[in-house]
C-alpha cells in the first residue's frame, strides 16, 4: 500500500510556528495546520541533506514495506527514524525526490 502523507516544500525564510528538530536541523511548520498536510521545510545551513532535497518540493508517502519500495530505486536518502515508530527514506524519480514513511502506529507519536 502506497499511501499521500505530505507534500514538502523548502523555504529559506521563517514562518510562523515552525518547530525546530535540532536532531534534523531542520525547522517544520504547516504539517498539522494543513488541509492537505503541507509542510514547510528550513534547513540548517550544514543540513546533511542532498541539495535536490533542500531546494525542490517533495512528496511523501506512507508505505507498508519501504525496504520494497526502495528496491531498485535511486535512493538518495538511506533508511533512518527521525522520530520513534517512523522511518523514512527518500529516492530520486524523474529528477524529483520523493519520500517514503514506514509507521509503527504503536510506537509513532504524531505521523
């Protein structure tokens, strides 16, 4: 099952409300405001994140089994848990990244 979770999208200004994951360095905001999940993303200058993902929009999906989504994909971003429950991983389709999520919905607290 493949699953719209969120559509994300850079910025380099701040907005009302972000929240700051200091593991991530990354700034969030809009996720829980949004209608259709639309989160704004901010990242740290030394982010370790592939600039694709830093300056181009993503979508994301929930999925039952990332490790077969990511099977013969253009993985961009390896598998990790920025929160218990929840790992994500992104790929890189048609020039664009995508994201997948994998939640324990026991463990998750607020995928």
């Amino acid at each position: 099952m493949r699953k719209y979770h969120h559509l994300g999208i850079p910025t380099t200004e701040k907005r009302e409300g972000e929240v700051h994951l200091k593991h991530l360095k990354i700034y969030v905001s809009g996720y829980k405001e949004s209608l259709y999940h639309i989160e704004w993303m901010r990242y740290e200058p030394d982010a370790p994140y592939p600039e694709l993902v830093k300056t181009m929009p993503h979508v994301a999906f929930e999925v039952d089994d990332l490790e077969q989504e990511l099977k013969d994909k253009k993985v961009i971003i390896a598998p990790n848990s920025p929160s218990p429950g929840v790992t994500v991983a992104f790929i890189e389709d048609n020039g664009a990244p995508v994201e997948f999520l994998q939640i324990d919905k026991t463990q998750a607290q607020d995928a």
